[in-house]
C-alpha cells in the first residue's frame, strides 16, 4: 500500500474519530437534567378533625361568606362526611366527596371537568370547596339561588335549611316531622322531608356557637 493511500486512510480515521467526539460533546452539552415532578402534599392531610373544621371555615369565609353561611354549609358537609374526608364514597349510589355528588344532573362529572381546567386534584377539600362555591356562585341554576343568602345571613339555622335543600336536595321518603322544609327560598320544596335536615341544622348551629366568637373576618 503506498503512502498516499496510507495517508488518507488516516485522514478520514481523524475526521470519523472527530465526529464521534463533537457528538458526543454535544449531546452532553444540550442534556439537561430531567425535570422532577410537583409532589402535591395535601395541607389538611395530617390535620385532626378539629384543625380541619377550623381551616374550612376560613376557607368559607375568605370565600366572602358570612359566619352564618359558612356554618350552615358546613353542617351538610358534618353530615354527609362525618370525617370531613374528600374521599368518602357512598358504596349504594356512588356519592362522592365532602357534599357527596352524584350523577343526578352530571354534577359529579362536572366536579372532575373543573378540576381538570383547573389544574387541582378532585380528592382534594380545596379543590371541592372551590367548586361547591363555583356552583353556588352561579354554576349551578338550583344551588345559586343560596348565593346571596349565604353571603349576607347572621342565622346559621336559616342558612343550613336552604343549604340542604338547595344545594344537597337529598328528599326523602325516610324522616321525622323534624326534618319537614319550612323555608322561603324555595317554595317548590316547601312541605317535603329531607335527609337528617334537623341534624344538619343543630350542626351548623354548633359550629356558629363555636366559631363566630372566635373568628372576626374583616368584611
């Protein structure tokens, strides 16, 4: 082999050698290191229950609530979810969540929709909070009606009555005389028996005893 080949062949072993080495370089250089996820931490997580009733109800009041209103919503949810837990299912019909969605008028299917465009986790308290207040605030043309009266209200009895039927309008075949709607702002209800309605009531009194000397939310 004589020597111009020779030096040809090394010429391009130099060229070939040199291209490996600026790829390489430079899939070094343009590696980046791989992104690591959000870990979302659920701040109620490791709350006990009265930590919980205590975050929810400035939860509601930042909401623009008042003591009343915020009470009576939270008698509902004492009742549907004793545990305060954004996870409870109803193992007969399905309900799910702190306020228990069904299917009935795609409200469930609504609550995963707005999460999603949200960008919150549907088992999350915030995410349903924010959601029941995105009903009432208008979302929902049953639950709106409570708009103005859970903003305004200082009767924490009044506000829970109308919360249970307006916005949990679980109507029952099953109940004491106790449990008979007597309010206004839906007169369509008016007369009909309602799932543990006096329980949600003396709750959300309770609540409205414990809380509103408690808390002064500037309004």
């Amino acid at each position: 082999m004589d020597i111009e080949v020779l030096v040809i062949l090394a010429i391009l072993l130099v060229t070939i050698v040199t291209l490996i080495v600026i790829n390489v370089l430079h899939k070094d250089e343009n590696q980046t290191e791989p992104e690591t996820a959000a870990v979302w931490e659920d701040p109620y997580l490791n709350m006990t229950l009265d930590e919980k009733e205590e975050a929810i109800y400035k939860n509601l009041l930042n909401a623009g609530f008042s003591p009343a209103g915020a009470c009576g919503i939270m008698g509902s949810i004492a009742v549907e979810s004793p545990d305060f837990d954004p996870l409870a299912v109803n193992e007969k019909n399905g309900a799910y969540g702190l306020f228990q969605w069904t299917n009935d008028g795609n409200r469930k299917q609504a609550l995963t929709e707005y999460c999603k465009e949200h960008d919150m986790y549907a088992d999350s308290i915030d995410a349903q909070l924010s959601f029941a207040i995105y009903e009432i605030g208008g979302a929902d043309p049953i639950a709106c009606r409570l708009d103005r009266l859970l903003r305004e209200t200082d009767d924490a009895y009044t506000a829970a009555a109308e919360f249970t039927v307006g916005f949990e309008r679980c109507i029952t075949d099953e109940a004491r005389r106790a449990d008979i709607y007597t309010g206004s702002l839906y007169p369509e209800f008016y007369g009909k028996h309602y799932q543990s309605l006096s329980k949600r009531i003396n709750k959300a009194m309770n609540y409205y005893n414990r809380f509103s000397a408690s808390f002064n939310p500037s309004r």
